[in-house]
C-alpha cells in the first residue's frame, strides 16, 4: 500500500480538486490521507518539506502534483 | 468506465507527472487516454474547448486538473 497526502485549505478549488482526486485514484494501491491545513496548522511546516507550494497538492512517492490553484502555502500561515 | 483524458506535450514536468498519474488512477473505473499535444496538433482545439490552458493537465467528467506546471497551451501551437 502506497502513501498518498491530499493537503487542502477548504478553498472551493480545492474541494472540486479533492472530489476529483477520492473518485480518480486507486484506493486499492493507495491509501489516500486528506490534511485541511487551514484546520492542521501544525502541518505545515510537513507540506512545505515535501515541496508543496500552493495547495490542492498531492503528495506521493516523495513527489508533489500541484492540482489548479487554490491558495499559496505562505497565505495560510 | 468514465473516460480521463490526460494532454501533455513531452516536457520533463509532463513524463514526470504522467508516470504519477497512471500509477495513481483507478483503471477499473477510468478508461486513461495519453495526448501529446505536440504530436497530435490537430487536438489542441479539443483541448481548448475543454479548458486546457496548460500542460500537463488532466480532463474527466467536464473538469481539468492542471497538475504542475510544463508549458502554456498557446506554446503549442
């Protein structure tokens, strides 16, 4: 089972994004987690560690997809 | 099947986010069509009119995920 973080702010890109993604990916080889880092502040530093610059942003296998565009991860400190 | 059209045009953010995507999608439930907009000039309307703006991007059910950043669609044509 892979590893797979959605990080989102709530924003409505973001949830259009997030619906895409649960119906998109394969639950069966990946174990999808969803951060809401308006709500996980704490998680942030974690996200920007992994190089995600903006959020939606999918990380997985130590890459990051940065889906559309919803907030900047430096507007949600 | 739903239908899941991903377009790039062969840049290096492109292959990197196409090999994320294939492993990423639910192939039982999505049927995944490649287009590389370089070689299949004629589809740059297509795309157009889905919403592509950028490539890599990922069309399904009506919506495009722009997933990173490899290059605009006006620079295809």
């Amino acid at each position: 089972m892979k590893k797979a973080v959605f990080y989102h702010a709530g924003c409505p890109v973001c949830v259009s994004a997030e619906n895409k993604v649960i119906t998109l990916i394969d639950r069966k080889n990946f174990d999808l987690e969803v951060v809401h880092l308006g709500e996980e502040k704490t998680r942030l530093a974690e996200a920007e560690r992994a190089g995600v610059k903006s959020v939606p942003a999918l990380v997985l296998e130590g890459e990051v997809l940065h889906i559309n565009f919803g907030a900047s991860l430096s507007d949600l400190r």
